[in-house]
C-alpha cells in the first residue's frame, strides 16, 4: 500500500517545491530576457533619438541685452487679449513645450490662445548688478508695453510660473491697470514655512557671501541644491528606472528631454538672487505688503483683477502653504484656488495633468476675456525708461533703467 501510495504522489509537488520550481524558471528566464532588453535598449541608444523640445514655432518679436520675448500665434486666435507668461530664472521656459503631445503651448494655441513668453536667456558678468527692480519695472515692463502697443489694447492677460509667477504679482500689484487677468502657477508668496527643505536650507545662506564669492550665482550650484533636496528619488532612483525602461524608446526619448531641460540651467544675475532670498526668503516681506521695489510698495490689495492661482499637492519646492495664502491677501473679488494632486514638475509635462492644468487655463480666461476685441498694431519701440535707448534686432527695446556698470 505504501509503495503504492508514494508512487501515486511522485508526480506530484509539494507547495513548497512547487514555489521553488517556479522560482528557478523565472531565474532560468531572466538572463534571456536580460539579454533581449540589452540587445534593444542597444539599439535605440545607437540609432537615432528625436530628444528635441520647444518645436512649437515661434518669432522673437523683441529684444532687450540677453532678454527676448517669444511670440506663438495659433492658426485662429479666437480670444480678445493675449497671454503673457513669465517663466522663473531658474531653469528655462522651455519646459512649457517640452514634447509633442504634453505641451503646454500646443493646449494654449489649440485653444485659440495667442501667446507672448519671456526668454530670460544666459545671464554674463555685466549682469552681475541688475536688481529685482530692473527685471520687474524695467525689462518686464518694457516687453508688456511692447505687447500693448502692438496690439492697440490697454491691458492683456499674464500668466507666472514658480520665481516668474513672483513676478507677476509683484508687477500686478505695481501696473494693475495694464494686467486684465492673473494666473499664477506654483507661485510662492509666503516663504515662512518649513514643508519645503528649500525653504530651511535659503533662510540659513548667506546671499551677500555667495554673490561676493560668485558674482552671479552658477546654475549648476543651483541644480546640485535642487538634487540635494531628495536625492533618492532625484538622483538614484530616477536613474534606476532608466536602466529599467532603456528598451523603451519613448521612455528614454522621453528621460533624455527632461536631462536637457534640466541641466540646462542659466546663472542667476547676483543681486537678483540676493534681492529674492533676503527679502523672499529672509524676511518674508510680499506676504505682509512691506516689500518695496523701484521706491514704491507693494501693496496685493491692488490687485484686483481676477485671479486664477494653481498649485501642486506634492511640490517639494513650493509646498502648498507657500502658494495659498495669496487668494486671501489680493483685493480681488474673482477669484480660485487649484490645488492638482502632482509635483512641481509634473503639473507641466505628465500625462494627467496636461488634462487638467492647460484647459483649466483656456476655460478659465476664456470665460474672462471681455468683449472688448484687440487690433493689430505695427510693431514699434515702446518708450525707453532711462536716457539710454538702444534699436533691438526684432521689435525694439530700451535697457528699462540705467544699469550699474
């Protein structure tokens, strides 16, 4: 009966040698299909990769030293006043036409959406002493007046993202009048909060020591900054996961993009940087209406344009409490807050969000563009703020405000 019994179960496994058999086959299989993978990922990192961003045309309309103002207009525009974005110094603005099919730019002009961005382009050594105040009230000024003028229109529609969006409510709260709509997109205005490393780590520097170490403060000190802040997902994990997709030709395109971008980062002019963190990041001065610029306050009871304020759950650089106390400092009666569940990147170039942020945008303006219809102008030079003035190879400009050698 025994020898029965045992030959009626030697076919048969055991759950635990059954677990193991199915062990050793997958690790049996492993090394081929490793190999398949590293035949393939050799072939796309061999072959011929499409990593280009911004392909959306464009024209450079106006020009002012190392600034340019880029114009996308769509095949239609069916809206009554342009868009003016602003993107931060850190970084480019690029990151707004990253790729086909997740761009921002392509949302904007399907739209009807006819926009004007900012180049801040490659800060050099005569730039060293340009202040917050001759990048708001000069430049920024210059290139809206610019957009005016050409336009026939008394105000437009301005849009800021991160240190840009700064920007922007620092320039509505000053030039109300000429600002029909503000969006802002993770925008901080408070800096009095610990739930962004970035925060604690720019209240404890010295921006006087590195500007006097530096000059203007290089780009890769900043992108090395911005790695520190989690390096495991920034730095290890994020190049695991290459290593895991590199037989994927859409990824790697994809990953290859976002490294351009992201290493492509132009120095900061040195008092600029100095200007931000001391009274940003120091001294928390926009939030309490104490700052000053160009000799006047800034005062966000003066905005009182409609404002669209947008901002992600899961920034590590600009944590929701930065952003959303401007809603409530504003004298706007129109007015919204969005928070969207993605990261400071992410709310711009992943797939779900590009479903949400852009035609959140175009609906919103779209419901507050007014009925008042914006003519084409000729393009002209708009009027210099200091007694220097100068042509520009598209468009025209004027320094803004006499510079410091």
């Amino acid at each position: 009966m025994k020898s029965d019994k045992a030959a009626g179960n030697a076919g048969k496994a055991s759950p635990a040698g059954a677990t193991m058999d199915l062990l050793f086959s997958r690790m049996a299989l492993e090394p081929a299909k490793l190999m398949e993978r590293m035949r393939e990922a050799r072939e796309i990192l061999l072959g011929p990769l499409e990593t280009d961003v911004a392909k959306t045309p464009y024209e450079v309309v106006y020009e002012e030293d190392r600034v340019k103002l880029k114009h996308y207009k769509p095949k239609e525009v069916l809206y009554n006043f342009p868009l003016f974005v602003c993107y931060a110094q850190v970084n480019r603005e690029t990151m707004l036409d990253l790729q086909p099919g997740r761009s921002v730019v392509e949302t904007f002009l399907r739209s009807g959406l006819e926009i004007y961005m900012v180049d801040w382009g490659y800060p050099t050594r005569k730039d060293r002493y340009l202040t917050l105040d001759d990048h708001i009230n000069g430049y920024l000024d210059n290139m809206v007046d610019f957009v005016l003028k050409k336009h026939g229109i008394p105000r437009l529609h301005l849009m800021g993202i991160c240190m840009g969006g700064t920007f922007c409510v620092m320039y509505a709260a000053l030039h109300p009048e000429k600002v029909k709509n503000l969006v802002t997109t993770v925008t901080p205005v408070n800096f009095d909060t610990k739930q962004s490393l970035l925060n604690v780590w720019s209240r404890s520097i010295s921006a006087a020591d590195l500007v006097e170490s530096y000059g203007n403060v290089p780009g890769d000190f900043m992108n090395l900054g911005f790695l520190l802040l989690n390096p495991a997902r920034l730095i290890i994990d994020k190049y695991v996961g290459f290593m895991e997709n590199m037989h994927n030709r859409d990824f790697v395109e994809n990953f290859l993009r976002m490294e351009k971008w992201i290493f492509d980062s132009p120095d900061l002019p040195g008092e600029t940087f100095r200007d931000f963190i001391d009274n940003m990041y120091h001294k928390n001065l926009l939030v309490k209406n104490e700052f000053v610029l160009g000799g006047r306050k800034v005062d966000l009871g003066n905005i009182t344009m409609p404002l669209l304020n947008i901002y992600a759950r899961y920034d590590h650089l600009v944590p929701p409490e930065a952003c959303e106390q401007l809603t409530s400092k504003v004298g706007s009666a129109d007015k919204e807050d969005v928070c969207l569940d993605t990261g400071h990147i992410g709310i711009y170039v992943s797939s779900k969000t590009q479903k949400e942020f852009g035609p959140k945008i175009v609906r919103w303006l779209r419901e507050r563009d007014g009925v008042e219809k914006g003519r084409e102008g000729t393009p002209a030079k708009p009027a210099g703020r200091g007694a220097a003035k100068r042509s520009a190879a598209k468009g025209g400009g004027s320094p803004g405000k006499k510079r410091k050698p």
